[in-house]
C-alpha cells in the first residue's frame, strides 16, 4: 500500500505547527513541572535495565517468524498488510528507546506503585515501565492475540517479575471488568497511564473519561501519537480542557495530562532548546 501524498503532508504541516508554538524549559516556570523536565524530559543518566531492553531488543532481530495483524483501532496509514515478519513489527511498531527511557523515567519520578497500559504490542514499552519499580502492580492490555504472545516472550526473555499482569482483549471489555466502573469497583489508584493502543478520537476520550475517577492524586496520563492525525489532534485539545485537568505538555510523540492540585498550567508544547538555542539569547545550550 502507498502511503498517500496526503498524510505525509499532513504530518510535515503538523510537526512544522507544533515546533514554531513549542516552548524550551526557560520559558517554563512552574516549580512542578521545573522538577518534571529537570527529572524526567532531560534526564540522561543510564541505568542496568537499559542494557536488558536492549538485549531482548536484540533478541527479537533476529527472531525468525510471522505474525498476522488485526485492526482493532485506527487503520495503518503506511500498510494495508494482515501479516509482518515479527523482527519488523518490534523494529518499527515497538516505542523506541528513547521514549523508552523517557516513560521509565516518569514512572520513576512518580514513584509510580499502580500502572496501566493500553497497547502491549511486543512488550518493549512495557519494559521500560515495569523496570522503573519491578514491585509496582503493572496491568497491560493487547487486543492481538497473536502480539500478546510476542509480549509474553518479551516478558520471559527479561525476566519480567509477577507483579506485571498481562491481559488479552479489547480495552473496553478490560474496563468493563477491572475499570473504576466495574462492580465492585477497582480498589487500585491508578498513579500512571500509557495509552498507546487506539488512535482514533473518541475511544481516546472514552479511554480517559473512564479512568479518572480511579486516578491518584499525582497520576499523569500519557497519550502517544497525538499528532498522528487530525482526529488525535483533535482529541488532545478537548483533553486538556477537562475540568480535571491541571496542566499538559506535548512532547509530539506523548502528550502528558497533569491532574496536581495547587497546579495551575501551563499548557504547553515542549522543544529542547538545542533546537530553539535563541530562547536563551546565545547558541550552543543543551537539553
């Protein structure tokens, strides 16, 4: 399948809109989310289970094999295909290491103790989030049966301790069953969610609506690919206006919601200033 002229317009147009309106960290000064760039968005430092991520990373290379796909969300935009050898799907629908580093880094900062992600594919960004606390209480859900089952290799190969739950089914039968809505309801305060599963508008929002009630008082929403389309874009902007809400950042490939009380934004895109060096009034800054 082509790819159509399109969409690649679509997303030059998009990240050129989202680079000109993106701040640097100079231009942020809430103390919270000072202590968030500072902590998680320039963070550099390197720890043991990067070098684990990367061996099973390694791992699935030169794993022989197919796996049939199923369009359970939005539609690729770049393959029309109902199967893809397994060593392409990890090398190009498994987050990549440096958002992998980004989210192990918020769950480390958040002391993260009960996480949920919607979207396990290969199980790689599960990884990065287990790793940050291997004792936190981890829920993943794939609606593939076929993926779920590289996740659990995944999770075998690194030695994924049993507080790491993986789930197979469609995240609104997921809800249904273990969401806040459920009967009885869910016990858990949820202190971290990855949503990197479904990229259409509304089950966005949905997926998020049904989850706040069971949020924790310092709990951040990740929402990846919020560029990814109009709809998602669409959907990122009402997001940040829930009432909940209270303060937001976009970092093109995630957007984050803030939920702190005694929070009062901003609401921002968020460039590092090596690519907007004259925010600082002289070239040559890092991070």
């Amino acid at each position: 399948m082509k790819t159509p002229l399109k969409y690649w317009v679509f997303r030059a147009v998009s990240a050129l809109r989202w680079y000109l309106g993106a701040s640097t960290r100079y231009d942020v000064h809430s103390p919270y989310l000072v202590e968030f760039i500072r902590e998680v968005y320039r963070d550099d430092r390197h720890y043991h289970a990067f070098d684990l991520i990367a061996s099973v990373r390694k791992y699935w290379s030169g794993r022989p094999g197919t796996v049939k796909l199923q369009s359970l969300g939005a539609p690729s935009k770049t393959t029309s295909k109902n199967e893809r050898t397994v060593r392409s799907l990890v090398a190009t629908n498994a987050i990549d290491d440096d958002c992998g580093r980004f989210l192990f880094r918020l769950a480390l900062w958040l002391k993260a103790e009960h996480i949920l992600e919607f979207g396990t594919n290969a199980g790689i960004s599960s990884l990065y989030l287990h790793a940050a606390n291997t004792n936190a209480t981890f829920h993943t859900v794939e609606g593939n049966a076929d993926v779920a089952a590289l996740a659990r290799e995944t999770f075998e190969k690194a030695g994924a301790s049993e507080s790491l739950h993986q789930h197979v089914g469609l995240f609104d039968e997921w809800l249904s069953i273990n969401g806040p809505a459920a009967s009885p309801p869910t016990k858990e305060r949820l202190d971290l969610f990855f949503c990197d599963g479904d990229h259409r508008y509304q089950p966005t929002l949905d997926y998020v609506a049904a989850l706040l009630p069971s949020r924790s008082a310092n709990a951040v929403f990740v929402i990846a690919d919020i560029h990814w389309s109009e709809g998602m874009e669409r959907a990122w902007e009402e997001l940040k206006q829930l009432p909940e809400v209270t303060a937001s950042v976009d970092v093109y490939h995630f957007g984050l919601l803030f939920f702190k009380q005694g929070v009062s934004g901003p609401h921002i895109s968020l460039v590092s200033t090596r690519f907007k060096p004259w925010r600082l009034g002289f070239f040559g800054a890092e991070g």
